[in-house]
C-alpha cells in the first residue's frame, strides 16, 4: 500500500459511497485509476467490506454499555465468544489484558432491557461477576477497519 491507497481509504472511511471520480479528484487520479486501486484493495483483502450504519436510535437501541466480564478460573476466548453470541444485546467483546477477562459493548432498547440481558450474562457458569458503565454522550466515534 501507498500514499495513494492511504488517501483512497481515507476518502472511503468518510463517505463509502463517494464516486470515483470524486475520489480520484482527491488524491489525484482518474476515476478508472481509482476503481481499479479499489478492486485491487477487495481483492487483496484490504478492503473487507462496505457498510451502512444506521443510529441505534432509529432503531429503538438506545442504551448502550461497556461491561467488564470477570471469570471463574481460566476460560478460553473460545468459550466466551459462544457463551456472549447467545446474548443478542452484545454487540462487541474482546478479550483484554488487566483484571478483567472481556469487555462487552452491549446495546439494548432502555435499562431495563439492558439489565434483563446482563443478566443472561451474568448467568453463564465461568462468569464471576461485572461492572458495567451505560454510555450517555457520545464524543468521538471512529470506526476501525
């Protein structure tokens, strides 16, 4: 990857429907150059994907939280993908370092529905317990490729 695949994901992350044309105006390129650095990008996995991302708002997601998740013992990161993909509230977990085990972006309609779907976490038998802290402005989001 160059300057010029840089500046073309740039562009991307920004607007993911821009034409190539408008790109290409960017970083300097015709619109064909541009779509053929695109597919390029696709093909070498680069570029995994486009997307639409719509306000959980909208939706009627609108309490969103972290959750620290601490276990009994050790549990494989294995047994906490498919003990928090029954969970349809969790959104995004990953293994940490530090003294949690996981942290858990969950996503539901108010509290108490947040709270019903922590509970199904809390239920699970390697899960000790959680701290969770509900979201209220969101100051900065940037999405990561």
């Amino acid at each position: 990857m160059d300057r010029i695949d840089h500046g073309i994901i740039d562009q991307l992350r920004l607007n993911a429907r821009a034409g190539y044309a408008d790109i290409g105006a960017e970083v300097g390129l015709s619109a064909s150059a541009v779509k053929r650095r695109i597919d390029r990008l696709i093909a070498d996995g680069v570029i995994r994907g486009f997307t639409v991302q719509i306000d959980p708002k909208v939706e009627g997601m609108a309490t969103e939280a972290y959750v620290e998740l601490f276990c009994r013992g050790t549990v494989s990161p294995a047994d906490l993908k498919r003990m928090l993909a029954g969970v349809p509230e969790v959104i995004e977990a990953s293994t940490v370092t530090g003294k949690a085990d996981a942290i858990v972006m969950m996503r539901a309609r108010d509290v108490i529905a947040f709270e019903e779907a922590l509970e199904k976490v809390r239920a699970a038998a390697s899960v000790d317990h959680t701290t969770s802290a509900i979201l209220l402005s969101k100051l900065i989001s940037r999405q990561a490729g």
